[in-house]
C-alpha cells in the first residue's frame, strides 16, 4: 500500500568541486640538474675566458633568467598540485559522509530497500489530482493510483505491494506522475526521489553516491533529511 506525508526535517547539502590534476615533479629534477650544469659552465668559462676578449655575459644573464621564470613556473604547478591533492582529500571525506544517511535528489527512480519502502517527493504550485505509476526496470507497472496533491512540497512512500496485494521484490522502481488542476488543466509536478547511501566509490572522480544500484554524484544531492529519533 502506498502513503503520502510532509518530508521530515532538512537541511541543505553543499557541492563538491573537482579540479585538475598536474604532474611536475620530474620537471623539476629535470630543470634542477639542467641549472647545475649551466652554473658549472658558466663558472668554467669565467675562469678560463681571455682577458682581452671576456666572454659577453649579457647572453648568460638572459639564460640566468629564463631558469629562474621556469623554476617559479614549476614551483607554482607544485603547490597547484598539492591543492589538487588536499581538495580530493577532502572531498572524499565528504563523500564518506554520506554513507548511512537519506538523501533526497532529482529524479523519478527510487530504491525499494529489503526493510522498508521507497520515497519520492513531490512539488507542485497549486492543488491538483494526480494519477500515480510506479513500473519496474523491466517496465512492467507494479502499482498504480489516484492522490490529491496540495500545493508544495510532499512525500510519496510505497512499500512494495500492489493493488492486487502482491509484494515486489526490492530493486529500482520508477515513478510517472500526471496531475491536473480544478478546471482538468495539467499541472507541472517535479520529482525527487529519497534513499539511503549504502556505499561510496571513492576510485572515480567525482566520488559516487551509491543508493542501492542507483549512482549519484554528490552534486546531484539536494537535501539531507534528519529522522527523529
């Protein structure tokens, strides 16, 4: 059987923004050893320059130069990579966050745990009938029904039984949703679809968001909601 209800207490969840990543490490040993070179050279041909013809150092002065502009380059790719490194830290332990906790993000296909039931939010601008069907991934439509729908935010919870009373097995269920106003015009609904985080994958970037064999990325997390105890 399936209920309707207001969603619980809720706050906002906060993105996660990835960047690049850069690899300078080798061309900073590369340009360290080529530095060395150059000075002993430079000091060699000092010591052994003519001294009624020296050497133009004008031309030595503009390489000393271009090492130097090189050097800031790679040390700032340094510190752009370590950044880089401490932000993915970061958000991974953002990520891990979430684990255990109910998440409410866009789309029309919920989880229907093993305990439990499957949630999806609603929201519409006006009062209005609207004609629910819940189908599963191989299409086939569990359930079916007709609500009233006021203006707002509301929840749509179903614990896996149809009309006829059949239990369906947990997995991904999608919901369609038509409604329409006093007069029978359509009116706009937007879905959202409620979960618990069972997993996350850290190994890909951005980390994903596992709900039951649904992914999401941590952007795609609208709200978090805090159940009373």
């Amino acid at each position: 059987m399936a209920t309707d209800s207001v969603t619980g207490t809720q706050f906002t969840a906060t993105a996660a923004v990835t960047a690049p990543s850069t690899t300078t490490t080798g061309g900073t040993k590369s340009l360290a050893d080529n530095f060395q070179t150059f000075l002993q050279m430079l000091t060699t041909q000092l010591q052994n320059q003519n001294p009624l013809d020296p050497l133009d150092t004008n031309q030595f002065t503009q390489q000393l130069v271009q090492f130097s502009q090189v050097e800031q380059q790679l040390k700032s790719n340094q510190q752009l990579e370590t950044l880089v490194s401490l932000q993915k830290t970061a958000q991974n332990t953002q990520a891990l966050g979430y684990v255990g906790a109910t998440v409410v993000v866009d789309g029309s296909t919920a989880v229907l745990p093993e305990k439990g039931s499957a949630a999806w939010g609603f929201t519409v601008a006006k009062p209005a009938a609207a004609s629910i069907s819940i189908t599963n991934k191989t299409g086939q439509t569990v359930y079916t029904g007709n609500f009233t729908m006021q203006a707002g935010e509301q929840t749509f919870t179903w614990d896996g039984k149809g009309k006829d009373g059949t239990q369906w097995p947990p997995g991904s269920y999608k919901m369609t949703v038509s409604a329409k106003d006093s007069l029978g015009n359509p009116v706009p609904v937007s879905t959202e679809v409620q979960g618990v985080v069972d997993s996350v994958d850290v190994t890909r970037s951005p980390p994903v968001l596992m709900l039951g064999a649904e992914e999401f990325t941590i952007d795609a997390v609208k709200k978090i909601i805090r159940r009373a105890a």
